[in-house]
C-alpha cells in the first residue's frame, strides 16, 4: 500500500488528512495519507497516554504531532517537510510498520511507546547524514554493503528482501538482517593491516541473535575493470526500477548512507577476498557484560589471525 501514497490526492479542507490504509496485512491500522499542502503524513492512534512535554524527538525534516482521540486515546502524526525527502521519508515509516508488526490489535498503545522511542532513534540517524563527499574509507564501506548485497545476499534471497534487509544506513548494529542471521560487513583495502574496527560493545553481541562477520578486502582496478559505488548504484536502481518500494527503500537507505548522485565515486575496485566468521564462545570481542558500570560506547580492533577458529564459508554462513 506504501506504493499507493504518491497518489493520494490532497484534500481541499484544510483541517482534515486524505489518508488510506498503510499495510491491510499489518494488524495496527496504520495510515497514510496527504494533507492539504500536500505534505506526506503516517498516522496511528492509540488509547494511550500522552508522552510528557518535550519527550517526543521529530526527526529532521518532519514534524511529530500528537492530538487528543475523540473517546480517548492519542493520535500521532508524523508529516513530512519537503517531498524532496520523500525516499528516506518512505523507508523510516517502513521500518516503524516492521517493528511492530508482531503486536496484536489491542496493543496499539504498547506500538505508540515503541514508535516514539523509534523516532528517537531515527532522530539520531538523519542526524549523522552526510552533506558532501564521502571520504575514501566511508565510500569503500558502502560499495562492500552493496556488494554483498547485489551478490550474496540478493542471490539467496531475491533483490526486494535483500534491500529490505541492508539496515547499514540507519544506525543499527549491524548491516545485515537476513531473517533470524545477523551480518555484520568489514570492508577493507587489501593492503590494510589485518585488522578490522568493532564500533560498539553491541556490534557482536549475539544475544539479539547468531551473528556472522564478513570480512572483504577490496584493490583498486583499472578504469576498464571492477566495480565503482557509482556503478554498482546505478545498477541497483536499474534492477529495482520495476520494483517502486524496493527502489524507494534502496534510495532511502543511499541518502541515509550519504550517496548522493553527481558527486562521482567512480574510482574502480576489484574484489579480492571474502571471508567469513561465526561469532561465539571465545571469539575475540567486546559485549556489554565485559564492562564496567559507567563503561560504553567502546571501540576496538580485532586481528584477523584470532578469528581464523571461527572462519566458515557462504554456505555455512547462511545455512537454508
């Protein structure tokens, strides 16, 4: 139904949204909708409480509103500033549908709470939004995502599940969530010691679920050779072009990664090595119960030559 919001035509009163059903397979009635300057709107209510005054964080670029429910209960609405956003726009509303898609009817409020502390999230994502270039390590980051996207991931899983997939750009701990799998890329230059950053004593915590690290090593190439980001983008955006929401959602998570078209990231890159590692017992890291009261936030390295117990292939990596 996200497919549908484009088309919805503004209404003439001005106190009023045009709004249609988000998802009719999401058990929350979610909405979406234009207002009549044709600002893009997503919308639920709830019969719960309104959040204390000055809690509610509203991304950049949009605004959150809460009214009083006839009867009861509150309504949030998001509404978005400027249709220029509307990719990323797309694509965090898809994800506040995700996160609370395993909630029943009745939990509309327990959705609310869960959204607001999203947003917050959200908040700090289009925060961090790159205006500029890419500096050299950023951009070879983003080509081993959408490598491993286009070529592994995209394989196993077909290209809309897989972009559904890629959560790199947003903040989370990880880059990959392929149903219960979590992946996390390391992508380097293939003269760079062996060695990768762990940004986070969360990044491999597998309380959340089995994490897998995919260390790739990338060498620069001829100008007729290898893959750019730029042509890899270009690509992408070419396969999906008959797929609205998995080109939306692709481009969303481009912005929110900090791509943007024109700059030029035409440098040409080969893939040399793909390596694959099972986190588990006495795997070398850093997890939240390792700390200190007071302690967080930590960042470390990991040699490559500690993981080399734990190495596996694709096939193992993934399983069925």
């Amino acid at each position: 139904m996200l497919d549908d919001w484009e088309g919805i035509a503004p209404p003439r009163d001005a106190t009023v949204l045009n709004v249609l059903r988000a998802d009719p397979s999401h058990r929350l009635d979610f909405r979406i909708g234009r207002d009549a300057r044709g600002r893009f709107a997503f919308q639920l209510d709830a019969v719960a409480s309104p959040p204390e005054a000055g809690s509610v964080e509203s991304p950049a670029g949009m605004d959150v509103v809460l009214d009083d429910v006839p009867g009861g209960g509150v309504r949030l609405t998001l509404l978005l500033h400027d249709a220029e956003d509307f990719a990323i726009f797309r694509v965090l509303c898809g994800d506040l549908l995700d996160v609370t898609r395993f909630l029943s009817a009745d939990e509309a409020g327990r959705a609310m709470r869960m959204l607001l502390g999203r947003l917050g999230h959200w908040q700090q994502v289009l925060a961090r939004r790159r205006v500029g270039r890419l500096s050299r390590q950023e951009e070879m980051g983003l080509l081993g995502e959408l490598l491993l996207l286009r070529d592994v991931v995209a394989a196993r899983m077909g290209l809309s599940a897989a972009i559904a997939a890629w959560r790199g750009p947003y903040g989370d701990e990880q880059d990959f969530a392929v149903g219960g799998l979590i992946v996390e890329v390391k992508t380097q230059g293939a003269s760079a010691d062996a060695r990768f950053m762990v940004s986070s004593e969360d990044q491999l915590d597998t309380s959340a679920g089995p994490v897998i690290v995919c260390r790739q090593c990338l060498s620069a190439a001829s100008s007729d050779a290898g893959d750019s980001l730029d042509r890899v983008v270009a690509g992408l955006l070419a396969a999906t072009a008959h797929l609205p929401a998995a080109n939306a959602r692709l481009r969303g998570g481009l912005d929110a990664a900090g791509w943007a078209e024109g700059i030029g990231y035409d440098g040409r890159w080969s893939l040399g090595e793909r390596s694959w590692f099972r986190v588990g017992e006495g795997f070398p890291r850093i997890v939240r119960g390792d700390l200190r009261p007071g302690v967080s936030r930590v960042r470390y390295q990991v040699a490559v030559a500690d993981c080399m117990p734990f190495g596996i292939d694709e096939a193992e990596a993934f399983g069925s």
